[in-house]
C-alpha cells in the first residue's frame, strides 16, 4: 500500500476515521492530556472537522501496523512539513514504532523524538520509553542507554517504576533485568 492508498483508508472510511479518533483521544486521555483530548473531540463532534494530527497519526499507525518503520517515518516528517504539530499520542506511536523495529539504525532516530517530546514539555508513557530502552538491551547497548536516560533526566524526565512493572507485567528474564538494572540500577 502507497501513501495515497494509506491516507485513503484512514481518511475516508469511517470506520478507519473513527478508530484513529478513539485511539488518540483514549490515549491522550490515559497519559493526563484530557485537555488536548477534549479539543479534538470537540473539533471532530462538535465542529465536524477532522483535525490532520489524527490523520496523518493515523497514517503512521497504519504503516507501523503494516511493519513498515520507513513508511511511518516518512508519513511523520510529512505532517512536519504540513506544518501539522504532533501530539503526545503521535510521538508514543512513533517512537515505539521506531524502537521496535530491529534496524539499529531507527532506535537512534527513537531516541531523537523522546528528546524531542521532553523538549516540547510532553512526557512520554511507560510502554513508550520502555520500548526504547528495550531496544537498546536488545542490541546490547547498556551504557548508551544510561547515558539517554542521563539527557532525559537532564530535561527533567524521571521513570516510574510502578508503571514500568505494569507494562512488563507477566514477563521475566534478562530483558526484563536489563531493563531494571538500566532504568532503576537494580
């Protein structure tokens, strides 16, 4: 599937368009952005406009769907060029795309949209910067991923323990007590 084809079917379906709506309100609303939630919902419901930052998410939710990492990250830096600002919920998805993906190459370009959200005052979720620092365990790179967590916490970042043991609920082994020697020294 092409852009066009993509844009197409989170666009003009309705069922697609919904679901990219609740996806991101839900999501917003999960991680304490009530407020942004609350001007999309109003700008889709009350106004009948669908605002581009649920489209062109909903675009790269797709291609991370689909696999395709490149796609998804070529679909962001064309919101960009829209001149369309992602949301919370846009960065979580992206960046969990990007670390995801087995490519050593698109975790570094992860790790430039954490900073990036930081910077923009955003805070990412549990499941969003512990799939970053689960990618670098699985590539080996411990210190590298000390020292992110260093800048993060530089711009005020602070990992929630609780909250990573939730996402890694049910799962043991090395990951796991990498991930915990990283992110809390245990």
């Amino acid at each position: 599937m092409d852009l066009g084809q993509v844009y197409d079917k989170v666009n003009f379906n309705a069922a697609g368009v919904l679901f990219s709506v609740v996806k991101m309100l839900e999501g917003l609303s999960m991680d304490g952005y009530d407020r942004e939630a609350a001007e999309i919902g109003t700008e889709v419901m009350g106004k009948g406009n669908m605002p581009g930052v649920v489209i062109f998410t909903g675009v790269i939710e797709e291609y991370a769907d689909m696999g395709r990492t490149l796609d998804a990250l070529k679909a962001y830096k064309r919101m960009l060029a829209s001149k369309v600002t992602p949301n919370a919920y846009t960065y979580s998805v992206l960046i969990e795309t990007l670390a995801g993906d087995a490519d050593p190459k698109f975790l570094v370009v992860a790790k430039k949209y954490m900073l990036e959200m930081i910077g923009m005052g955003m805070r990412p979720n549990a499941l969003t910067y512990t799939a970053v620092f689960k990618g670098f365990a699985q590539q080996g790179k411990t210190e590298e991923a000390r020292q992110f967590l260093e800048d993060m916490k530089a711009k005020g970042f602070e990992p929630d323990e609780k909250a990573v043991r939730e996402v890694l609920m049910g799962r043991r082994g090395p990951m796991v007590r990498s991930l915990f020697n990283i992110l809390f020294g245990k």
